[in-house]
C-alpha cells in the first residue's frame, strides 16, 4: 500500500492510523452514542430545575420530585404532551426543541459519513444499513427517555406516552435527517448515494429552509420589539409571580425558548388567520379579542382589545415579499439558461416547502396550556399552511415570471 492509499483510508480526527474511512460503527457503539446523546440535554434540563428548585426557598417538593418536573419539560421540548389532572400542556418550546435536533445532528452525521450507499435498498430508495445504524442509535435514546420517565412517578404531571413516544422518536429522525444534510453536501452524487429525489426537489428544499427561516427571524424580531415596547407590562406581571432572581432567570430562559412559538403567531397574524390565547377569543387583522390571559409576562406584550385599523391587511404582504426572494433564488439555484419549466418546478417546490414546514413546525409547538379556556392556544396550523401556500407561491411564481420576461428582453 502506497502512502497516498494509506492517507485516503485514514479517517481524519481517527487516533488509530490506517483506520477505514467508511469503517461502520458496532451496533454497541450505536446504542451507546445515542444514550449519551439523550443524557446530554436531559442534564441540562435536570440542571435547570434543580436551579428553580434552589430558588424557590418555601418549595415543599422532593429532589427526586424536581427531577421529575425537568423530566416533564425535557419530554415537552421533544414535542410530548403533559398531563396535570383533566388539563393538557401540550406547548413545546421550539427554541429547546431545535437545540435538541441539533444535538441529535451533531452525533448522528457520523451515521450518514459510514453508511454504506452503493448497498442494499429498501424499496430502491433508502440504504438498509443506514436504517440499521438509526434504529440502533434510536434504541440508545429511547433508553434513556425510558429511564428518565420513571421519575415523573413521583410528580402528579404525567407525560401522556400514546403522543410522548412517537414525538421523541420523531424528533430523533428530525435531527439525524439535519445532520445528514452537511454529508449530502460533501460532494456530486452523495445525495443520490443515501436518498434519491427528483432533482427539482433537492433544489428546492435549501430554498424551501430560507423562506421559513426568513418569516421567523422576521416574527421573532416583531415580537422582541412588542416586548421592549410593553416592557412596564411585562415587568409588573413577573413582579406578581414573584420568581426570584434564580427564578426570574430560568423563567426568562423559559420563554426565550417559546420565541419561535410567538413567532409563528405572528407569522400567522400577516399571513390571515390569525391566532387565539384563549378559546374563542383570537387576534386577527379585524382586532384583538382577548380576554384574561395565562399568568406569563411576555403575554402583556400582546395588544390590547380592540378593532385594528384597515391598513392592518398590508401585513399580507409580508409573506408576498418573502415569497419573491424564495422565488429568486430558486431561480439562482439553477443555470441561467435552464427552460421556463425547470425554473418553475423549483421555485414551486421551494414555496410549497416553506409553507409546509412552518406549519409543521406549528403542528409541533402544539396548542394548550391547560383545561377548557387554555385547551387551544396559538395559530391554526392547517389554515397557516393553506395562506401561506398561497402567499409564498404567488411571489415566487412573479419572480419566476419577471426573471423569465427579462431573459426574453436580453435575446430580443
């Protein structure tokens, strides 16, 4: 063997010399990384009970009861559902939620950098060794959520498993398919080497991550700007709740990791249907119909009752105008000179993508915050989707258009 062959076999970061590039793990070794991966965040949501915990100097629970409570929030932020009684928690902080799918990433690439792709595939299109590798890293998860869930025995909130168990292992499969992006990235034909879609759709989907990204990062910045707004507000009911310093922090924390939820409400206010705090009371373009609301300070930041202006409906055009830069750059995805109809395919793919995965991931923050009046909370996610498909493709296909009248005027 030359030094050049050894070099190429050589796994980089490797302490063992000669190691094979493509080596796959054992099935222990599997099992092992996705247990430690589990304890990773469930450490830190531990940790942070035990703080509000120690905060909290009249709190008559147990140690072992604490655990139980940041078992609950760390089942929450896989998208589970809690139960207290006859009222259902079922919001998740997609903020915690995302930390998790990127943790899962992070240890799940190596699964996709040791597949073997040119194998056999299930029904032609997914490597069965690749769904071994994840069914065994999911079995080390699911060990530790198994684990971890008998402490909250010892709370009377008890995560409701017919929804809990399959929202873990989704949440699992999330964050090994974003850890595989960065491999199918690597070079020409990795994609079609782990999974093979038609090329328009590959295209389409980073497009697809932009467009959402961008109505986010729009809803989040609206909504830091309601908060310094309203800040007096917001101060005077966490005064009332009396949290504490340690407290306070872990309850600022707590809705920081809610920011994408509140985001996505506003998402849902510019796109048409709105959303509700409390049943039956929404916040649409015609006014804000809200009654009492939950006992949380970023909360007072909403508006007050009362009809909004006309001029309100402009808002629409938010999602019009990220729907033209999706369609912009779906456009610069392809060659300048690729046919109307590739470029249309394209920026469909990625305008319908944007819309379904934001209002996935509204399916996923969840709606409830208790019993009767609390049982529904945030924005429709089928209506979302439905407005923004709509929205978005309509300024994508005008960017496609106005891109394909200028290529026309250039020849003419």
């Amino acid at each position: 063997m030359t030094v050049i062959d050894r070099l190429r076999s050589a796994r980089p970061g490797s302490s063992r010399p000669g190691a094979a590039a493509d080596d796959p793990p054992t099935p222990r070794r599997l099992i092992a990384a996705g247990a430690v991966t589990a304890l990773a965040s469930l450490a830190v949501a531990w940790l942070l009970a035990l703080v509000g915990w120690l905060a909290s100097g009249q709190s008559t629970v147990g140690l072992l009861t604490t655990l139980g409570i940041g078992t609950d929030g760390w089942l929450l932020a896989h998208g589970g559902r809690i139960e207290v009684g006859q009222a259902h928690i079922a919001v998740t902080p997609l903020l915690a939620w995302a930390g998790i799918v990127l943790l899962v990433a992070r240890r799940a690439r190596r699964l996709v950098d040791t597949v073997d792709g040119d194998g056999q595939r299930w029904r032609g299109w997914l490597p069965i060794g690749l769904a071994a590798a994840v069914g065994r890293f999911g079995l080390g998860y699911a060990l530790v959520a198994a684990l971890a869930w008998t402490t909250t025995l010892a709370t009377p909130a008890r995560p409701a498993l017919l929804w809990t168990v399959p929202a873990v292992l989704l949440t699992v499969l999330v964050g090994v398919g974003v850890g595989s992006v960065g491999t199918v990235r690597a070079g020409p034909g990795t994609t079609d080497r782990l999974v093979r879609l038609p090329v328009s759709l590959r295209r389409g989907l980073p497009v697809a991550g932009f467009g959402a990204a961008v109505l986010l990062a729009a809803g989040s910045l609206v909504v830091l700007v309601a908060v310094v707004a309203s800040l007096g507000d917001v101060a005077h009911v966490s005064s009332e709740l009396a949290p504490g310093l340690l407290g306070g922090l872990v309850l600022a924390g707590a809705q920081l990791s809610a920011l994408p939820n509140l985001a996505l409400w506003v998402v849902s206010f510019c796109a048409g249907p709105g959303f509700h705090v409390v049943d039956g009371q929404s916040i649409t373009w015609s006014g804000a119909h809200s009654g009492l609301l939950p006992m949380i300070p970023a909360l007072a930041a909403l508006p007050s009752p009362g009809a909004f202006p006309w001029v309100v409906r402009g808002l629409v055009l938010a999602p019009v105008v990220v729907g033209v830069l999706v369609g912009r750059r779906a456009v610069g995805s392809v060659a300048r000179l690729s046919r109307m109809r590739t470029k249309v395919a394209v920026a469909a793919w990625a305008a319908l993508g944007s819309a379904v995965l934001l209002g996935l991931l509204d399916v996923v923050a969840g709606g409830a915050l208790g019993a009767y009046r609390l049982s529904d909370v945030g924005a429709p996610a089928p209506l979302l989707m439905a407005f923004l498909v709509v929205e978005i493709g309509g300024g994508a296909m005008a960017a496609v258009l106005w891109d394909g009248w200028r290529q026309r005027r250039r020849r003419g």
